[in-house]
C-alpha cells in the first residue's frame, strides 16, 4: 500500500484486520460535529481553500497516530458563539473516544481538543439565549 497512511494491524486465525487511520479520523470527526456547540471542523488555511475547491476531506481536522493498540487523536475544531468552550471541548472528547473505542476495538489514549476559533452566526437570532 504505497499511500503512506498509517494502519493499525491485528492478526486474526483468519488472516489480518488493518484499519487506516483515515478511518479512525472520520469515526472522530462525525462524532465531533455532532457535539452542540461545534460549528465546524478547522484543518488550517490550506484545507478550508481546498474545501472551498470543491476537495471535502470527511476527516479534516483531525490528527491520528497510533501507538501500539492504542490511539492518541487530535481535533482541531471552532466553537459556535454563546457556548461554554470547556463544556463544548469535554463533550466532544467524550462523544468521540466513545465512538471510536465502540467502533473500532482500540484504547483511546487521548483526545486532545484545539479550539482554533469561534463561529459568529450572521443571523442574531439564531444565537443561543444565556
């Protein structure tokens, strides 16, 4: 496989299981943005330009490495106005170590949440009430 991704590998009786960790990093960034709060998921200049080009990437914002059976993830994300950054930031490290411990076998190891920036709805009555 020469698309230099990294696999977690586990040898079975009946042969090998390998999952990319393109596969980890979707698993984390569909339960990130499903946390109330979370506008969107930030990969940087580069990728927001390539997005806009028409290249989604499910994935963006999201760091992967593995470290024997377990995974350390890393989620770059932008928090909608109104919400509390911490609750936002700790529900989002639970929503996804459990999904991917759930769907994948492997021991989470850490869930590290970069809040890159904060989201102004441009409607103001579509932000939240204190």
């Amino acid at each position: 496989m020469a698309d230099n991704k990294d696999y977690w590998a586990s040898l079975q009786e009946q042969g090998s299981v390998r999952i990319s960790e393109d596969v980890v990093a979707s698993i984390a960034a569909l339960a990130a943005s499903e946390v109330k709060g979370v506008s969107s998921l930030s990969s940087g200049l580069g990728g927001d330009i390539a997005e806009l080009l028409g290249k989604r990437n499910l994935s963006r914002g999201v760091k992967i490495q593995f470290t024997g059976d377990e995974v350390i993830i890393d989620i770059f994300l932008l928090i909608k106005y109104g919400y509390v950054i911490c609750d936002v930031a700790g529900k989002v490290q639970e929503s996804v170590i459990s999904a991917v411990e759930s769907m994948t076998g492997l021991k989470v190891n850490a869930a590290n949440i970069h809040v890159t920036g904060v989201f102004f709805e441009r409607d103001p009555e579509k932000q939240p009430k204190a």
